[in-house]
C-alpha cells in the first residue's frame, strides 16, 4: 500500500515539472531518478549544513543534483574553532582538488563551548602571555589558508557564550586576532573582506594585552589590507585604547566599498566617528555602502561628516538603533536630501532622540498613504506595538525603507511624515 503511494506521488511529482536531463547516477538511483534536479535542490534549502550532508549520501544521483547548491552557500564560507579536530577536517578537503577553489572566506568562531584552539599547543611569552608570532601552530594554520587560493576573505566571531579562560591549552577570541593577522601577514594576499564581530559581554570584549599594533603596519598586512572592499566591525566601544586599534584598522584602504560600524552602544562610539567624520586619517575611498548601528551621535554634523567625504559615491545607507539629541534626525535627513544625489537605498530603524525629552522618531503616515499619495514611491515599513507591555497600546513604525530612482521624492516623505515620541 506504501509503495503504491509512493508511486503515486512521484507521478504526481512529474506532471508538475517539464521534463529533464538525467544526471549523474540516475541508473541507480531508483524512483528518485525520475524526479527533476530542481525539486532536490528545493529540498536542500530547508536543511542544516549537518542534515544536507547526510541528504547527499542518499546516492549519487541527489549528490549531483545538490553539489551547486551545496559548494555556494556551505563550502563557499568555512567555519573553525583553531582546534585540531577542525585541522584535520581542512587537511582532508584539501585533498579534494575540485572543491578547495571554492572556499572563498575563513570564519574563525567556537562552537559548542568548546574553546577556540583545542588540541593544540599554543606558545606564549613568559610575563604578559601574548602569543609568540612566529609559532608552529600558526605556521600550520597559514598553510591551510595558503592552500586555499581563493579565500580572500577572513571573520572572526566571538559570540555571548565564548570562552575566554586563560588557559595554555585554549585561545581566546583576542587571541584569534592575533592568529589571523598573522596568518594575513603571511600569505601577502589582496584580502576582498574583514569582519569583527564580537558580542559585547559583562566586560571589554577585546583584551588590549594579547594584541600587537605593530601588526598593522607591517608591509604584509598593509599590501593585503590595500585591496580590501567590504569592512565590518562590531565591538562596544567603552574603552578609548580600543576606539584606537579600530581606528588603526581604518587606513590604507583606497578600494572600500562597503562599510559597516556597530559599537553597541558605548561611551566611545561618539569619539570615534568624530574622528572619522573629520578624516583624521585622511582615508579616501569611494564607498558605496555604508551602516551605522548602536552608536551615539553629538550632532548630526557627525553623520553628516561622515557622508560628506562619500557623498558622491554612496548608493546605500543604513542607520540602525542610533541616537542623536532631540530634533536633529529631521535636520539630517534634509542635509542627505540636498548632499547625497547618487543615493538609491535608505533603511532607517529605531532612531533615538536624547537629551531632556528621549524618544523615538517613527512615521505613522507610512501605513496611511497610498503610493499614488506619496508620489509614486512605494516605502517598505514594519509596524510594532508600542510600549510591547500595553497590548492596547497604538502601532509605530519605527521601521522604514525605500529603494528606487525617487530618493528625492522620498527624503520629503521622510522629512514630512516623521514624529516625535516621547519615552514613558
């Protein structure tokens, strides 16, 4: 009775999709070889990296239909703790001489509170047991990424459960930095991407003490960081030493393009942007996307500043959870209106307002005006309740967005329709 259902829905299955080529190993892949290599590919959409794997061992023929899927979006970007079990994963694709050009970014984040670095004997020095670059272990890790041709791109995550105990046997995040800078060194490789991302814990996510900032002037590190296009730093800025290692980051890089700064909040975040709004580093490049999250803004001369050195080349904007004192979004968004003529994206979220009256700025017009009404620009917005406790309490669109060849039209809209709301 089972196989006769089976067999109906395969038939069923059939009729719906034009008919195909076979592929590799449809002799003996059964039933499955009647079905289309799209409805397989679907299939592998909705599964994990661990449960995709083990969809690909059915039979040859599934593991032909998934293998594009499969290289783009689980071999494309690789994910290790530093530990040795990790090691020895990468030694065997390396052995696969089809699938090593495909890996275009190394991730560097622990998984399962298990450490970073784990089976390895790292080498520290004596007093202040910063890591001794050069070192064995490091070398091993830089032929790894060596052998990868491709893999121009490098992140380093530290997530809320990182582990960061002093420990010889294990590395912390900070020290990961330490490794991967080396490692960018070492290969003197035009680097495509660089993400940061440390979630901010108790206290200061990045330990002054187990980085070098010799590491950034080094002629290696330099040439790889030239050619670099996409930036992405996320770390709360509390402390001015860190808004310093940052900053010695921002520099040397001509081709940027797109550019992503998240300080989660910290007292430092302010200072920092008054830096680069005045181009203290004299950096030039031709950005074309830039985003802005959890920072707090004196003024929106600081933003302003901040666009004016791109204002020529910037086509995305993204202002997320910032803040600035109260009555200067508005004033902002009509400077972006009149200085940014290449813009062709604008997302703004949760915009604060501080100082005697702290707020929020939405734009409850949005969900009332037709796009005819708003002269043909159609917005994208999300509505919430606001306060989330008061179940009676109105909906806000803190949320708004717009993409198009009308920015002019819609800065106005944004201009006309925003309010104040005041904090209860």
């Amino acid at each position: 009775m089972a196989t006769e259902k089976g067999r109906r829905f395969v038939k069923y299955l059939k009729s719906r999709f034009k008919s195909h080529k076979p592929g590799p190993g449809h002799e003996a892949a059964g039933l499955f070889s009647t079905l289309p290599p799209e409805l397989f590919e679907i299939v592998t959409w909705y599964l994990k990296t661990a449960d995709n794997s083990s969809f690909r061992l059915t039979c040859r023929y599934i593991e032909a239909c998934t293998f594009r899927y499969w290289t783009k979006f689980c071999l494309e970007s690789i994910q290790t703790d530093l530990s040795e079990r990790s090691y020895r994963s990468l030694k065997k694709l390396l052995k696969e001489p089809r699938l090593v050009p495909m890996v275009k970014k190394f991730t560097v984040k622990e998984t399962n509170f298990s450490g970073l670095g784990k089976g390895f004997k790292w080498k520290r020095t004596q007093f202040d047991r910063r890591l001794v670059v050069p070192q064995p272990t490091i070398q091993e890790w830089l032929n790894i990424v060596r052998a990868l041709p491709n893999a121009r791109s490098f992140a380093i995550c530290r997530p809320v459960t990182a582990f960061d105990a002093n420990e010889y046997k294990l590395i912390t995040a900070s020290d990961a930095v330490t490794v991967i800078l080396a490692i960018i060194i070492g290969l003197r490789r035009p680097l495509d991407s660089f993400t940061l991302d440390f979630t901010p814990q108790h206290r200061n996510p990045i330990d002054l003490t187990r980085l070098n900032r010799q590491d950034f002037l080094d002629p290696g590190f330099l040439m790889a960081w030239n050619k670099l296009e996409s930036l992405s730093v996320r770390v709360k800025l509390d402390n001015p030493a860190v808004g310093d290692y940052v900053f010695w980051m921002f520099h040397e890089m001509p081709n940027l393009r797109r550019l992503s700064f998240n300080f989660e909040d910290g007292k430092e975040g302010s200072w920092f942007m008054h830096h680069v709004a005045a181009n203290s580093m004299e950096c030039k490049f031709p950005l074309e996307e830039l985003r802005l999250e959890k920072i707090h803004f004196e003024s929106a001369d600081v933003i302003a500043g901040v666009l004016r050195n791109n204002k020529r080349t910037l086509k995305k904007l993204e202002i997320v959870s910032c803040s600035l004192p109260h009555g200067w979004w508005v004033e902002l968004l009509r400077w972006i209106g009149d200085n940014c003529p290449a813009l062709e994206s604008i997302t703004l979220h949760c915009l604060k307002e501080r100082g005697e009256k702290k707020g929020y700025v939405h734009f409850p017009a949005v969900s009332e005006t037709t796009v005819a009404d708003a002269g043909g620009v159609r917005f994208v917005y999300h509505s919430r309740r606001w306060p989330v406790v008061d179940r009676r309490a109105p909906m806000r669109n803190f949320y708004i967005s717009y993409q198009g060849p009308k920015m002019g039209t819609a800065i106005t809209k944004l201009i006309e329709w925003a309010e104040y709301i005041r904090t209860p």
